[in-house]
C-alpha cells in the first residue's frame, strides 16, 4: 500500500464545507422562488443553475468522502459505538429545533393547552416519529427527508468503510448493485461515490492524476457533469417522452441516479484542483459552509415566518421589486438564524458528543489490516 501523505486536514475541510455552503445556498434559491415567485416570473432557466431539488446529491456524496476520509486515507481506526454516537450529537439537536418551531409554525393560529397535549404527549400528529427521523415522517418539516437518508446513511457508513478496507474495488460494485436495486437502499449509492473518491484521494490529489486518461477528457466530463446535473430540469423545460420514462420506471431509475454521477465528477474536480481549492477558501465561502448545515435546516421555516408579514406585497404592482427586498430579508434572516443555531446549538453538542465517546469504553473496532 502507498505511503499516505501528510494532509491539512483543517484546510481540506475548510473547501468542502464552503462546496457544502454553495450547495445549501442552492437549496435554498429554489425554494424561496419555487414559493410564490415562480408562477409570476419565467424562471424555468434559473432553477438550470440554482438546482436546488438536485443539490441534496452533493450532500449525501460529500457526506461519504468526508466521513470516510479519516479512516480510509488517514488510517485512523473506526469505534462502531463512539462513530454513531457523534453522527446522533451532529444531526438531531439543531434538527429537533427546526421541527419543533415547523410545528409552532403550523399551528400559530390554534395552538391550545388540548392541541399541545394531541402533539407532544398524546403524540396524535406523529411529532416524535418525525423529531427522531423515523422511517420518513415528515408531516410537519418536508425537507425532513433527506436528513432521515443522512442518518441512514450515516448508520451504514461503518460496513461501506470496511468493505472499502478490505479492496477498494468493491465500492464501484457496490454502486452499480444498490442501482440495481434500486432506492430499496435508500440512495446508498450516493454515499459510496463519495467513498470511491476517499479510496482514491490520493490518486486524484497528486500531481500525477495530470497524466491518466481521466484528467486528458476532463472538459468532456465535466461539461457532462454539469448537464446531468440539471437533467431534472431539462426534462422540465423539454420532457425527454414517454420512452425516457418507460426505461427510467422499468431500470428503476430517477434522476438522483444521474446527479449523483455529475457530483461525483465535482467532487472530483474540487480535490484534485487547487486553484478551485482557493476559490472556495474565501473568507465568506468559508462562513457559508461553516454554517451551511443550519441553512439547510432553517431556510424553509425562516422564508414561511417573513412571508406571514410580507406576503401582501408579492401581488402588488411592484412584485419585482417586492422580489429584491423579500430575498435580502429572507437571506439575512437565515443567515442570522443559521449562525445562531450554529454556535449555541450544533457547536456544543458536537463537542458534547465527543466528550461523552471519549469516554466510553471501546467498541467493535474497523481498521485498516
């Protein structure tokens, strides 16, 4: 096995969570146009770029690489237990929070001592299905789905490490199995092609990718890529036919599918080069991604609470300027709200959890032979 070079760890991480920022910045265009704005203007075109049904791809592959990265490239040995403990501190609390206010949000208007008792003790709407992320309620908060296959995710993560251990060859296998498959695996796939990239980090990070025949149709590939990725909207603008979606129902296929392959290529692109590297490394980027995770969660319960007290001028005579000042405010509140969560929610919890592993006792234990 080649030597692993020495990694700044902190900088490596530093240009994916800004990657991560620009995705949930994504997220979070689409849906505040998709609200009301979209029936009122042509944007058919803006959601090629700000992809954010599509953008939750990158999340789940760049959850791969990153989670696996420590152990396959660094070697460090994996604690089953201290591993799942940490994913829980990482993604319930600041989760549990935006549930919670989705829930006030929903009943503002008939919030009583009975309804509260029907919610949180009698559990009659499911809350604590949905609060626990359990096998995919999501009543209250919609975007709740995609942190249901992140802890999922999350819970496989250790058996995709060690069978990356053992040959790394498997991960390519194991993809085209779990698409096979289908979603039955609950878009597996997505997290392995980020552990592809982890078992071929250093391949893709040396000088030396400049000479594989990969790098030689890299303008292809990613042009390509670009095109997968917004090949949900494409077919919006210009539906493929009826033959596509014969195929794609009979393979069993959806275009998760596809954007996961062109995230894979992104993700591919931003670790072997480093002049992308320090694009993602300014200063705002960086607080962006610091605090991209609260973005995600917040940005839907932010836009519904400003839209309580400014939906009356979206159909005015001014509506495009009504757009302007409405995405300033929505934009500055949840990068308020994000920031907030961030340092007195997910902050100490994540250093709770920590705390707490570094004190258990060991578990079964995944390394490297």
């Amino acid at each position: 096995m080649p030597a692993i070079p020495a990694v700044n760890t902190d900088k490596h991480f530093k240009y994916l969570d800004s990657a991560r920022g620009i995705a949930a910045m994504m997220v979070f265009a689409s849906h505040f146009i998709a609200k009301n704005f979209q029936a009122k203007m042509n944007v058919r075109w803006f959601f090629l770029v700000f992809n954010g049904n599509d953008a939750v791809s990158f999340f789940f592959v760049l959850s791969g690489f990153v989670l696996s990265y420590k152990y396959i490239v660094l070697g460090k040995p994996l604690d089953l237990k201290k591993f799942y403990l940490t994913r829980i501190f990482r993604l319930f609390p600041a989760y549990f929070i935006i549930v919670l206010w989705s829930v006030l949000y929903a009943y503002r208007n008939e919030m009583s001592l009975q309804t509260a008792k029907d919610l949180f003790i009698n559990n009659k709407y499911e809350f604590w299905e949905e609060a626990i992320l359990f096998r995919f309620h999501n009543k209250f908060y919609y975007p709740g789905w995609t942190l249901t296959l992140e802890m999922l995710g999350s819970f496989l993560m250790p058996f995709f490490i060690a069978m990356a251990l053992k040959n790394k060859k498997l991960g390519p296998w194991l993809i085209l199995v779990t698409v096979i498959v289908g979603n039955n695996l609950l878009f597996s796939y997505l997290f392995l092609f980020g552990i592809v990239a982890s078992c071929n980090y250093e391949a893709i990070a040396a000088g030396s990718f400049k000479e594989t025949k990969w790098y030689r149709y890299r303008y292809p590939l990613l042009t390509g890529a670009i095109i997968l990725f917004s090949i949900r909207q494409i077919n919006g603008i210009h539906a493929f036919g009826p033959r596509f979606d014969w195929w794609a129902d009979f393979l069993k296929i959806d275009f998760f599918t596809f954007t996961g392959l062109s995230c894979f290529v992104f993700l591919v692109a931003i670790l072997h080069s480093k002049s992308v590297q320090r694009f993602l490394e300014n200063r705002l980027l960086v607080f962006i991604g610091k605090i991209s995770y609260g973005i995600y969660l917040v940005h839907v319960v932010v836009i519904n609470t400003i839209y309580l007290y400014v939906e009356q001028y979206i159909d005015g005579p001014h509506h495009r300027l009504a757009l302007i000042g409405i995405t300033l405010l929505c934009t500055a509140g949840i990068f308020l709200v994000a920031t907030v969560l961030h340092y007195l929610v997910e902050l100490p919890f994540m250093r709770l959890g920590k705390n707490i592993a570094a004190r258990m006792k060991p578990s079964l234990i995944i390394q490297r032979d």
